[in-house]
C-alpha cells in the first residue's frame, strides 16, 4: 500500500533528498490512522482520525466521524474533544504546557487507543544565520537555526519549513547526541533545483517559514523512521513506530513550537 502516511504528513516532504515522497509500506488498508498535537501555544487543539486506504482508492481517506476522544494530563486536566468534520475532534479549553505528560484516549469502532506525550521544556529559538555555497553554476544556500542545547542530554528537536507562500513542508530531526550543552551547528539545507516543478529552487529575495519544535523520544522516532524510509538506505522498519496502542497507525504528540522567518540574501 502507497500513501498512508502522505495524511499524516500533510504535504510534508522528507529530508534529505527534500522530494515528495511515495511510501512504498506494508498492506495496512482499512486501519485507523490516528494524528494529535498538544503544544504550548494556545489552543485548540485537533486529533485526526481517518482509515488508511489501498493506492487504488485514490487516496480518498474515509473519516471517522463517531469516535469518542479525550485528552488529559497528570495534572488531573481533561477534556472530551467535539467533532467538526472531516476526521477532526477539536479542544475547546485544553491548555499545553512544558513539562506535562498527556494522554490521549480514543474510543472507535468498538476498540480503545491510548496515547502518551511529555511535553518538553522550550529551548528557545533565537534566529536564523545564512550561509551559501556555489557548485557549477549553482548557488545554494543553508539556513542554521540559532539555538543552544541544553546542558542535560536527552534533547529531541523536529524542525520544518516552507518557502514564500507555498505549502509543502520539509522535515529535519535533531538529537542533542552530538553537540550535548552546546549552540547549535546542524544548518538547513534549502532546495537548490526545481525538480520539473516538484520543488522550488531558493534564489535570493525567497522567504523562508522555519517551525522549530522540541519533542519527546518516541516522536524523534517515529519522524526518524519515516526519514529513514524516504532515504531508502538499509534495513528500515515497514511502517514507522507508532507511539499509539493497539495497532493503530501514526502519532501523538505534545511539543512546544516556535517560528522565526528569513529572507534569502
């Protein structure tokens, strides 16, 4: 089965090869898909549910409409989300904040998924520094994000961008396994061809949208096998490691974000 988990990524395009991305992933149609963000801006807050579908079905994913869904924290916050169409169960009052650890229950279809997410602290995002080089005829260009680490090991960033107005995004996953305590070295690279119209080459005067995101282990994961998979290097897992039980495809996720933007020099 083709697809699946284009859905869950909205539009998102995977580093490094920065390509949109066709997963070629194990038979799993007709399995709840379920996507959830908790982050430390205000709400509300959206869990997704829909079924996974064969390639021939031309991605049309069915939407569950019927589910009961409920968040809460270990700080004794709960909330049952209300339907507003298309898959998606929304918050009205639920709150994100640093340090808390969220549980998402799902009730549909006659089973329960669980879910479980500890927001980390937010590093803060402190600007973007461009760099470029040229090859052939080319200019390419880098963006790093200006941040430092935390002294204490075990940090997980997701970072993303879009470029003007456009809605692809390409994804980035840091671990503070190198680096540890220290300003950041790991840059962005940015397209640097059009690939017929698949992507877009950066020139100067481009805007570039970053979302910087600290998440928890098992999120590093799970983005970390979809890159793993779109790279197609060695032994990779068929479907990315859910952090939601009972056999349920995609994830939850509690993460502060932040956003900076720069214009391409």
């Amino acid at each position: 089965m083709k697809n699946t988990f284009l859905i869950i990524l909205s539009l998102f395009a995977l580093s490094s090869c920065q390509k949109e991305i066709d997963l070629d992933l194990d038979d799993q149609s007709g399995n709840i898909v379920i996507e959830g963000n908790i982050t430390d801006q205000a709400g509300p807050y959206t869990v997704r549910i829909t079924k996974s579908v064969a390639v021939s079905q031309n991605n049309q994913y069915p939407a569950i409409t019927d589910a009961k869904v409920t968040l809460s924290d270990n700080t004794g916050q709960t909330e049952i989300l209300q339907y507003i169409g298309q898959g998606q169960y929304q918050t009205s009052a639920f709150t994100g904040v640093p340090g808390r650890t969220y549980t998402l229950n799902v009730q549909a279809e006659g089973k329960q998924y669980t879910a479980q997410s500890t927001m980390p602290e937010a590093v803060p995002f402190e600007g973007l520094q461009q760099d470029s080089f040229i090859f052939g005829d080319k200019t390419s260009y880098t963006l790093l994000p200006i941040f430092t680490d935390p002294a204490a090991l075990g940090n997980r960033y997701l970072f993303s961008f879009t470029i003007n107005h456009l809605t692809r995004k390409t994804l980035n996953v840091f671990s503070d396994n190198v680096n540890n305590g220290l300003p950041n070295q790991r840059p962005l690279m940015l397209p640097n061809d059009d690939n017929d119209g698949n992507d877009h080459e950066v020139v100067a005067g481009d805007t570039i949208h970053v979302e910087m995101q600290s998440i928890d282990p098992n999120i590093f994961t799970y983005y970390s096998a979809l890159l793993d998979i779109s790279g197609g290097g060695g032994v990779t897992p068929a479907n990315p490691p859910s952090n939601i039980s009972n056999g349920a495809l995609g994830y939850f996720s509690a993460h502060t974000e932040s956003r900076r933007s720069y214009i391409i020099q």
